[in-house]
C-alpha cells in the first residue's frame, strides 16, 4: 500500500482548524490521538472519529439552517 494521503484540503489554511476539530472529535469518543502518524488505530476507533466529525459537522449545519 501507498503511504500518500490524497484527502485535499479545500482551504490550505484550514489545517489548524482541522487538526484541532480532529482531536476533539477523537477526545468526544474516548480514542488517544497523537499528533502526526497513528498507523496503530483500529479500523474502528478510526471509523468513530470520522463519524463523530460527521456527526458533529451536520449538526453545524443544521443549526445554521
């Protein structure tokens, strides 16, 4: 497998904010995130802090609605 990540940013400057908005969804649902390479999550605890960043990214939405 390829080590490149091809997920692009929209806004380049929007890494802080994402990077944060990243840990505190993994802080929401108890997964120990580290800065930089976490190669050892589980498909799982990756999987809920992607879920929870959804989650959390429609509720944005709808309260701006």
């Amino acid at each position: 497998m390829s080590s490149k990540n091809s997920n692009k940013l929209n806004v380049p400057e929007s890494k802080a904010a994402m990077d944060k908005f990243k840990m505190q969804a993994a802080n929401d649902v108890g997964v120990n995130l580290k800065q930089g390479y976490n190669g050892d999550l589980t498909s799982r605890e990756a999987g809920s802090v992607g879920g929870q960043m959804v989650k959390k990214m429609i509720e944005s939405y709808e309260k701006s609605l």
